[in-house]
C-alpha cells in the first residue's frame, strides 16, 4: 500500500515539473515575457472614450473631459479669435473759426416796397453837396432833396438818406455798406445807385452838424419843469465826468443832471440838462453831438465847450 501511494505522488510532482517546463520553454521560444505582454497591451486615453447618448431623464449631457494636446516648446500660444466689431467712423473735423469780415465785404442788403412815412418835416439837404457821417462821406446828387438821418443801433452807426421826391429810404451802415432800401418808387433805385457808387470812407472821424431848436419849434415847451422833475443824476462842473466810453469836461461853478435814452428814430443818446439855462445838450455814443433844445442862448457857448472837448476811449 505504502509503495503505491509513494508512485501516485511521484507522479504528480512529475506531472506538475512537466508542466511548467513546458510553460517556461513556451515563453522562451516566443521572445516575450510577461512586462513585455503587459506593455503590449492598448492603453485606453480620455479621448478614446465613448460616451452614449444622454437618457431622456437627464437634464444636460454629460460633460467628458478631453485630453489637452502635447504642446511643442517651439510652437506659439494659440490665440483666440475675437468677434469683430464695426469700425468706428472717422471724427469730426475741427470746428473753423469764423473769418473777421474784411473793409469793403458787406451782406446782401434787404429791399422793402412799404412807405416811409410822414420824412418831410426834418431837416433838409439841398442835392449837389457832400454829407459826411462818421467815416463815410455821401454824394448826395443834384436836383433833388434829401433828409438824413443818423443813428446808433446795437453798437452801430447807421445812416439813413430820405428821397423826398421818390419818398424812399437808403440805410448805409457806420463801415459804408449798405443795409436796405425802401422803395414804393422805383425811380429812386437809380438815386440810391448813384449815392452807393460815390460813397467814400475817410481816414478820420467826423460828427455830422446838429440840429438846433428852441420852444418857438415846439409850441408848449415854453415853461421848464421844476428840477426835480427833470430826472437823471446830479453833475457838477469843474471836474471830469466819465459815461461809459464817453468823457465830458463840464464847465466849473454849473450844475448839471445827467440821463440817457432810446429813441426812434436816433438809437441811444447821451442827454445833459444845464440847470440854469434850463436846456438840453444830447449826444450819441460815439460822442457826437446830434442837437440841443435852447431856453437860454447864453448856454450855447457852454454846450459848443462841451461838445468840443468830449473825448472817446475807442476813437
């Protein structure tokens, strides 16, 4: 018995030695060994993976990270493409300053065809002579009549020249340009021409003659009123008096009142009233004298001192 199981387990230690010899020579003859099998083996990456579609139960798909390609130490950065935007229009130019008119470069004047009105009883121009305002110096032409009529307006001279016969207005600027006409006759256009056509401008200043009246052009001016009526501010002589651009010389041991105004027509003016002589001195802005109403001639020396002697900042 004992023999018997001493060969069965002989043969199986042989059997078991047959067997991994076998396996060992089996690798042996194929070159490969285990490593080499396990290093063979496909390598699934991230990338390989499939993903099924998502069930109908699932509010979003699944997300499946992908493998960043390998990035070559030579290679630039990739740069990612920005929506394009519309180009922006070109700006504005810069703004051109208005060009300061130039002597000589006057507007397109304005025509009216309505009347004048009642011109007749001003002061009259007998034609043929030179009536000089300012800087500008008319022509006025033979054989007719004319008034004319000077003013200042917004800081401006303007003169205007009456056709009696044509009943017609020329208005001419303190700088000779002409402004405007009015014309319900038609024949003064050839008048107006001419006077535009002759119209000179001087190199100095000239104030045109002022008009004088007195009670006797004015019925009912007789009696002055009281001075506390007369208005204006108080102005003594004896010493300079500066109005705006205005300087007048007033005359010592006198007493003055002193106010303005605006006029149509004439513009703005300058009044002075002599107490004594109860009269009225009344000048313009640039310092002309435009008239004086008289209660008392022995104030005309005085007022002919003052007008002399007004002096002007911008002249």
């Amino acid at each position: 018995m004992r023999s018997r199981i001493m060969g069965l387990l002989t043969f199986v230690v042989v059997a078991v030695g047959v067997a991994v010899g076998v396996h060992f020579a089996g690798q042996a003859s194929d070159g490969t060994t285990a490593a080499q099998e396990e290093a063979e083996k496909p390598t699934l990456t991230p990338a390989a993976v499939v993903v099924g579609e998502p069930s109908l139960e699932q509010d979003e798909p699944a997300v499946v990270p992908t493998a960043a390609p390998p990035v070559s130490p030579s290679s630039e950065p990739p740069v990612t493409a920005l929506p394009s935007s519309p180009t922006p229009p070109p700006p504005p130019p810069p703004p051109t300053a208005t060009p300061t008119p130039e002597p000589g470069v006057c507007p397109t004047p304005c025509r009216k065809a309505s009347t004048v009105g009642d011109i007749a009883g001003r002061w009259q121009l007998e034609g043929g002579t030179v009536h000089r305002d300012g800087y500008v110096s008319v022509h006025l032409p033979t054989g007719r009549h004319f008034v004319v009529d000077s003013g200042w307006y917004s800081e401006e001279l303007q003169i205007t020249i009456y056709d009696l016969e044509a009943q017609s207005a020329l208005n001419v600027r303190g700088d000779g340009c002409e402004n405007g006409r009015t014309v319900p006759d038609a024949a003064a256009d050839a008048v107006f021409d001419e006077i535009m056509a002759t119209l000179e401008i001087a190199d100095s200043y000239a104030c045109p003659s002022p008009g004088r009246v007195t009670p006797e052009d004015f019925p009912g001016t007789d009696k002055a009123p009281a001075v506390s009526q007369i208005g204006g501010q108080p102005a003594k002589g004896g010493a300079p008096l500066r109005v705006g651009d205005l300087t007048l010389q007033l005359p010592a041991g006198r007493q003055f009142r002193l106010g303005g105004g605006v006029s149509s027509p004439g513009g703005s003016f300058l009044w002075l009233y002599d107490v004594e002589a109860q009269s009225y001195l009344y000048l313009r802005p640039d310092g002309c004298e435009t008239s004086r109403f008289i209660r008392d001639a022995a104030v005309d020396p005085v007022f002919d001192q003052i007008a002399a002697t007004v002096q002007v900042t911008w002249r």
